[in-house]
C-alpha cells in the first residue's frame, strides 16, 4: 500500500500533482468560474482554506503555455 503525502504548505497546484501530493480534486470550480461570466470573482474564505491552490490550478488551466 503506498501511503501519498500531504501537501502541507505547498500551494502551486503542478507541485502537487508532480510529486503526487494527496489532492481534493476542485475541478467543477473551473467550470463554475467559467459558467459564471462575472467581472469580478471574490473569493472570502477563512485562512487555510486553499485560495492560493485554487488560483494556482486556475492559472495552470488558463496558462497558454
């Protein structure tokens, strides 16, 4: 049984899955940002709650590189 790691501290979404990190996939968060058409996106959640992470794997999705 391989035991995965946890990204503790690490905030760039291609680390973790690089170094194959456990990760709660937050993938209907893209479609939800894209569904959604705003001009602005306010993301108020408490410390430690993955806002970097998630703006990291929005970056990674939208990068054209």
């Amino acid at each position: 049984m391989r035991i995965q790691k946890l990204p503790v501290g690490e905030s760039d979404f291609k680390t973790i899955i690089d170094n194959k990190f456990y990760y709660i996939d937050k993938t209907l968060f893209i479609k939800e940002i894209i569904d959604e058409s705003c001009n602005v996106i306010l993301l108020p959640r408490p410390k430690r709650f993955g806002k970097t992470l998630n703006l990291s794997m929005l970056r990674y999705f939208f990068e054209k590189t």
